[in-house]
C-alpha cells in the first residue's frame, strides 16, 4: 500500500476526530464520508477487533507510517523495557519528521516529512533525508541555512506551534530545535489509545 496522499479531511472523517491537527472543514462536517454519512444505519457496533484495528490505522494515518513501518516499530518497541504500547508512541514521537513538525518547521507532518526528504533539515549538523530516523535525547534538529527563507517554514515557526512542548527547546531566530528528552505519556496530546494496538498484535 502507498503512503496516502488524498485529503486529509476525508480520513479525519472516517475517524471521527481531527488526527492532523485542527480543521476548518472537518468542523463544518464531523461525520462520516460518503452519501450515508449521517446515516444512523453507520453507527453499528463493531467487532473488538475492528475497534483495535481502526485504532492502528489512525495512528498509521496520523504519523505517516506505511504498514511494515508500523510492524517494525512495534516489534522494537516490544524489546524495550517497559509498557509496549508506550514504547511504540515514544518510538513514534522520536522519529525525525514527527519532531521536525513539533519544533514548527512545518504546519502538518506529511508537510515535515518532506521537507525532510528535500534535504532542508539537518540533524547534529549533517543533512539528513531519512524522516524515519530515531533521534535520541540530547540531538539537535535544524532547518539548513539555504532553505531559512523558505515560506513554508516562516510561516509555521510565526505560528509558534512549539511552544506548548516542554520536551524540545527551540531557537525561533536561528530555526535550530534541540530534543531535550522522550517525552512522558501525558505529554503526548494524541487522542490514542495504544492498549487497543497491544491486543490486536497479540493475537
């Protein structure tokens, strides 16, 4: 399966909740796609199993992650120490493009992601072209001195998005961002319950 390029209005949606962040259109239509969206008809009971695997495909949708991406993250959140399901989201929420979005570089993740490939991040001072790389605690994430003027990136880091995460520190002048600590599970704003991706790879 490729990675989704289509509205994002239409998977927030399909879910039910804004998963990339707040949205006009979304607001103006919260209910489900289609002709039979408002249909009470839709609002069925579902399986335990289609509730955990809704779930995954949210959280798939929301960090831009393909299918064995996900598997793999999950089998190395699985060999860490403590809580799977909390592993996966700390494995998540250090990937490169996911903090390059935190800092404010970009206004959506998909957005970081390639700004990310075009190689306008740098990650200790190196350019990087992975968005999928584990950056570790203490690692410093900035925007390239050539790609400084781009609009994309004024405009997001003017919207100070990166204020409200006490995990990173970032420097809104120079667009260098510094990734303090993993943040705890409080910290991570998402609606998302990571127990319901535990049980269904347990199966």
């Amino acid at each position: 399966m490729a990675r989704y390029t289509g509205p994002s209005t239409k998977i927030a949606r399909k879910f039910g909740e804004p998963i990339y962040g707040p949205d006009k259109y979304f607001e103006k239509r919260n209910y489900a796609p289609g002709q039979h969206g408002t249909s009470r008809k839709r609002a069925r009971k579902g399986t335990d199993y289609g509730t955990q695997l809704k779930e995954k495909q949210k959280v798939k949708y929301m960090y831009g992650v393909l299918e064995r991406q996900f598997r793999n993250t999950y089998e190395k959140a699985s060999r860490m120490a403590g809580q799977k399901g909390e592993n996966l989201l700390f494995l998540l929420e250090s990937r490169l493009d996911n903090l390059v979005y935190r800092l404010g570089f970009a206004p959506t993740r998909p957005a970081a992601r390639q700004l990310v490939l075009h190689g306008h991040i740098t990650l200790d001072g190196v350019v990087s072209h992975v968005p999928s790389t584990i950056v570790k605690a203490g690692q410093t994430i900035a925007v390239r001195e050539r790609s400084k003027s781009l609009e994309v990136i004024v405009n997001s880091v003017a919207a100070g998005t990166a204020s409200k995460y006490s995990w990173l520190q970032l420097d809104p002048k120079a667009l260098v961002g510094k990734y303090l600590n993993v943040p705890t599970r409080a910290e991570i704003p998402e609606n998302i319950n990571e127990q319901l991706i535990v049980d269904l790879y347990s199966k």
